[in-house]
C-alpha cells in the first residue's frame, strides 16, 4: 500500500474529526457531569461538590400519596416516547416492507425512497407549523367536520395538545425507522423468502417469521433513534404543545436560560443515564458497525 | 415474486405508502399555498386573492426581528459547516481505513454523538463558553488589561461554540457515509496505479478522488441542510445572536399573519435548492467519470 492518503498517519488523518468530538462533546459532558455537582448563586457557578441539586430534583418523591414533579414529567415523556416508537415502528416497518419487497424495478425503489426521504432535510419547525391551517381551531379538519355536520363545534384537542405533539413527532421521525429497516430488508436473501412460500408458509407466517427477525438490526437502530430524539425533546413538544407541555429537555432548557446550570447539569446527567439505559438494553442484541 | 398478478397485499401496502406520503408532503403543501395568501387573508383557508403581499412583509423584517440578517448568518454558517464536514469527515474515513489506535473510540463516540439528546450537549457546550469567559475575565483583570476586559463580551458565538455543535451533529452522518463508501471501494485501482508509478498523492488525487466525488457532494449536502435547521443542538450554544431557525421557532408563538408561512416557504425552497443542486453534481460527476473511464 503506497498511495498517499494511505501512507499518511491514519491519526493524523483523524485528527480534526477527534478533536471536534474531544472539544464539543466530549469536554462539555464531562463539565456537565462535574457541574451538575457545584453550587451556584444567581450570578456565578461556585466550584464545590454538593448533591443538593439531585436532592432538589427528587424531593417529594418519597411521597407516595402523590407523584413528584420530576417522575411526572418522565412519565409524560416515556408516555409520547412508547406511542410515537409503537406508531414509527408500525409505519416504518409497513412503508419499508413495501419498497422492499413489492416495489420490483430498481428505478421505482430508489424514487420512492427518496420521496419519503426529502422532508428530512427541511426545516422541522416548519414541518410543524404546516399542521396548524390543517389542524387549527378554523383550520381545514374542522371546517370539513362541520360542513358534514359531524361535529357542532370545533374540536379543541386537535391542536395544541398531546395528539398534535404525538402527530409531528410520527411526521417528523419516521424517516429515522424507514432508512435502517429497509437497509436491512434488503439484504435479506430472496431465496429465503422463496424457501418460507415453497415450504407452505402464509404472507403472516413469512413476515412475521422470517422477514421481522432478518430485519432485528434494522429495527433497532431505528427504534434508538426515534427514542433518543423523543426522550431529549423540547422543540416539538412546545411549539405542538403550545408551550404548555412539560417534557425533561423542556426543563433543561428552561433552566439553561434563567443560569441556573448546575440544576440543569443534574437535569441533564439523569435524562443521560435514563436514555443510556435504553440505548444499552437494544445494542445488547446489534453491532451497528457490521452493518455499514 | 416473479408472477404478473399483484398479491392483494401489494394494494393495500400501495394504499398505506400513499397515505403515508401524503401525511408527509400534504402539509407543506398548504402552507406553501397558504403563503401566496392575499393581504386580507389569514392562517386558514379560504385563499382571499392570490399575493406576494407576505414576502415582502417578511422582506420588511418582523417586529424586533430582522429575518434577512439571520437568513445570511445561516447561510455562513451552513457553508462552513459543509466546507469541515466534507473535510473532516473526508480525513477520518480515509484514517478509518487503516487500523488506528482509538479508532473503535473514536468510531463509538461519533455514534454517541449521533444519538445524544441534542439539549444535553447543547447545555454542555453552552456551560462550557460561559466557564471560558469567567476565566477569560479574571485573567485580564488579573493581568491589568481592564482596558480590554470592558470590550469583552463573550467566546460565545456563530464561529465558535455554535460552529462546534453543529459539527458534533453533521460529523456522525459524514463519517457513517464515508465508511460505508470505502466499504465499497475497490483497492485494486489504487494498487493499478501506484503499479504504473504513480506518487501515493497522485493516486490519491487523480484514482480516489473522482471515484469518491459524488459521495463526498453527498457529504456537502448533509452538512449544510442539518445546520440550515439545526435548532436543538444550537439553542444554548449561540449566544447574543440568533440563526434563522432559532428565530423561526421564536416567531411560531408570537406571529398570527400568513408572513410565517412566506418564511417557511422561504427556507424549504433553500434546502431544495441545495439538494437539486447537490443531485445535479453528483449526475455531472458520475457522467464525467463513466466517460474517463471509457477513454
């Protein structure tokens, strides 16, 4: 091997890569952890080592007669974290199976994957607001309802609500459940396929049996995803919320901006470890880099 | 699969991949429409006479916010992003082809970054540029220079803690592509051309390159649209300034006019520019290497 690029230290190569990770990620996590321990008064960050902020974020939930801001606010977040995964997976298994397997020329593939692809890189904000002439109070759903005269009044909860924010994040994220599915699927092996039929199997019986497990990584890749960006949200959940929705990034941001750091730090450092978890129950069964 | 007749399963697989796509586009679509809407008009149907009327408004600025200003900070930002992703992301899958050490690390972290909840890094990176300035301050009080430390604002910034978390979010899809490129590569036409006694650049510049080209435009393309709407990671790491999505998610709470749908337009119409100029590269590109390679 003697071409240039190859010749030239593989470090040296590496190197800004590394230390935009070392400098903008790495180090600020650690200062987050670190952090998340201080003091502060209402205008400077006093180095000490406290778990006062911990205390503060779980105080009251000793009670039981009542559940505690805190594990509310997870709940709620956990809560629009199972529907938007369950309702992202279904789609994006559904809509990756059909480009998959019944779409046949390559040509058609390739269009219509990129079809459900192109959203992805517009803005989500507007993504989000393209919802409320649709979904509004004089918006087109209600006006059609009451031109039908299915409903007397506008329906309230179409906007604003827990459905709308479930709706932009299905709308926003499935993309991330398409790409990796249908990568997977179509490294199955046709004659598998073929095989399942020939040895009598059902439509159900192939997907379910043999399509669902080829596809596992796919699905989990997928699914740590969509999980991450939903658990860490605040974007979503306020501008679909109206703002009046809690959500754990909610409380991180809002903290941010009023200074009060080390109590965001502490914020941040359980919201890493709850998603860290979940990330580490699903790469228990995946290696992604195998899978490039 | 071979036999003409469609399964049944095909039609209503066809009809959910319809639906879907129409959830996906029907939305945009309306408020494009919606953003032609005639000065009389508000945010909902019905269309009072067809207009620019809004777009000139957004022109105009919207209250305190001056939308032009931060349209061209995106657009800086965006292409300085693009030009490090390509670049960065270009050197770490050329390393990534070699064994390293730290490279297992190195491929993990960027992964984590991919998948950390954007607020924490944001949090992070924001925590970190206001302990830069605490130290920055008392070293010039210490050192005298109080001249200085009353031109001091902050580090904070569009080149510098907000061009870091853009990175951290454009740098993972950059090298995943990359890998996935020189996965496929053939080194066969490296080994031909150092074998006819090219220089390890020459190979490198006139073997690699043009067979890596359209993939790296691809690279180009994810680095600026992610930081054209980047919000998340951007939001406590930007300081006194504001990018266009940031001021967009802004303006989401306080505009009632039909001028927020003239900026949504605005904006879907750059990142579909950037990708119809990126797909009209990389076909130039792909068409003038099947051509070398033919000659």
């Amino acid at each position: 091997m003697s071409s240039s690029p190859r010749n030239a230290p593989a470090w040296l190569q590496a190197t800004p890569f590394a230390l935009v990770f070392a400098l903008f990620l790495v180090l600020p996590l650690v200062l987050v952890a670190a952090v998340s321990f201080w003091r502060a008064t209402d205008y400077e960050l006093i180095p000490a080592f406290t778990a006062q902020n911990y205390f503060d974020i779980f105080s009251g939930c000793a009670n039981t007669s009542e559940l505690c801001v805190t594990l509310k606010t997870y709940l709620s977040t956990l809560k629009f974290c199972v529907l938007v995964w369950a309702i992202t997976l279904v789609i994006g298994f559904a809509v990756a199976y059909f480009l998959a397997f019944h779409v046949r020329s390559v040509g058609a593939q390739t269009l219509l994957f990129i079809l459900c692809t192109v959203p992805f890189w517009t803005s989500n904000v507007i993504r989000m607001i393209s919802w409320v002439p649709l979904l509004g109070r004089n918006g087109v759903i209600n006006q059609g309802l009451q031109a039908v005269g299915l409903i007397d009044a506008p329906l309230e909860w179409l906007l604003f609500s827990d459905f709308s924010v479930v709706l932009a994040f299905v709308h926003l994220y499935t993309m991330f459940m398409i790409v990796p599915i249908f990568n997977s699927m179509m490294r199955i092996d046709r004659a598998l396929i073929e095989a399942a039929r020939d040895s009598g199997a059902s439509g159900w019986q192939t997907v379910w049996n043999v399509v669902v497990p080829l596809s596992r990584t796919g699905i989990i890749i997928g699914s740590i995803f969509v999980i991450t960006i939903v658990m860490g949200d605040f974007v979503t959940i306020g501008v679909m919320g109206g703002q009046q929705i809690a959500s754990v990034g909610k409380i991180i941001q809002v903290q941010t901006s009023y200074l009060q750091f080390p109590a965001a730090a502490a914020n941040a450092v359980i919201l890493l470890i709850v998603t860290l978890m979940m990330i580490w129950g699903l790469t228990r069964v995946v290696d992604i880099r195998k899978e490039l | 699969m071979g036999d003409a007749k469609r399964p049944a399963a095909f039609y209503a697989l066809a009809a959910v991949f319809g639906l879907f796509v129409l959830f996906l586009y029907g939305p945009m679509i309306t408020i494009f429409v919606l953003s032609f809407q005639g000065p009389e008009g508000g945010l909902t149907f019905p269309m009072r006479g067809v207009s620019l009327h809004w777009f000139a408004k957004l022109w105009e600025g919207m209250g305190v916010v001056d939308v032009a200003a931060a349209f061209r900070r995106s657009v800086a930002l965006g292409v300085v992003v693009m030009g490090l992703t390509v670049l960065f992301a270009l050197g770490a899958g050329l390393a990534f082809r070699k064994r390293f050490a730290g490279s297992g690390l190195l491929f993990y972290v960027s992964v984590a970054s991919l998948i950390m909840p954007s607020i924490v890094v944001s949090l992070g990176i924001g925590l970190q540029f206001r302990l830069i300035d605490t130290a920055a301050k008392s070293a010039l009080e210490s050192g005298g220079l109080s001249g200085l430390l009353e031109g001091y604002g902050t580090a904070m910034g569009l080149f510098t803690s907000a061009l870091g978390a853009h990175l951290t979010w454009t740098l993972p899809f950059g090298l995943l592509i990359m890998l996935a490129v020189f996965n496929r590569f053939n080194p066969a036409y490296e080994e031909a051309a150092s074998d006819l006694g090219a220089t390890p650049w020459q190979s490198f510049r006139h073997v690699v390159l043009p067979l890596i080209a359209p993939s790296l435009v691809g690279v180009g393309m994810f680095g600026f649209t992610l930081s054209w709407d980047e919000i998340a990671r951007t939001s406590q790491a930007i300081g006194d300034v504001n990018t266009l999505p940031l001021e967009l998610q802004g303006l989401t709470s306080t505009v009632t006019t039909p001028a927020i749908y003239a900026l949504g337009t605005v904006t879907t119409v750059v990142s579909f520019a950037v990708m119809g100029g990126t797909w009209a590269l990389m076909r130039w590109l792909r068409a003038r290497g099947g051509r070398r390679a033919a000659a």
